[in-house]
C-alpha cells in the first residue's frame, strides 16, 4: 500500500517539475525524466540492491538459506 503512495508521489512530483521547468524555460523533458529515475531508482532499485547485498554478506559468512530469508 506505501509502494502505491510513493509511486504516486513521484508522478506527482515529475508533474510539477516538469510544469516548474517549463515554465522557467528550462529543459522541461530531461527535468522531468531525471526526476522519475531518481523516485523509481528510490523506490524500486534500492530496496532489491540492499537485499542483494545483505544475502551476499549472510551467504559468504555461512548463515544458512532459512536465516537469510528470516532477515531478508
């Protein structure tokens, strides 16, 4: 349900950019991409590369799949 409000925040947030880069007279379109890469790199991205990271560091110190799970 917050992954929905976040998503929701960051079309917002590339709406408004967008509409403030415009009508600065500035790059409107890069502006507004930048934004969104940056909310979904935060939103989605992010997240799964700490996992990835967390089950590499478990993995190489031998903690067994179920602890990994359990702290994943």
């Amino acid at each position: 349900m917050l992954s929905i409000f976040g998503l929701v925040a960051v079309f917002i947030a590339t709406y408004y950019v967008y509409k403030t880069a415009k009508d600065t007279e500035r790059n409107a379109v890069g502006w507004a991409f930048l934004t969104f890469a940056v909310g979904f790199g935060i939103q989605i991205i992010l997240p799964l590369l700490i996992g990835i990271v967390i089950t590499i560091v478990m993995s190489a110190s031998g903690s067994s799949i179920a602890e990994i799970q359990n702290s994943v």
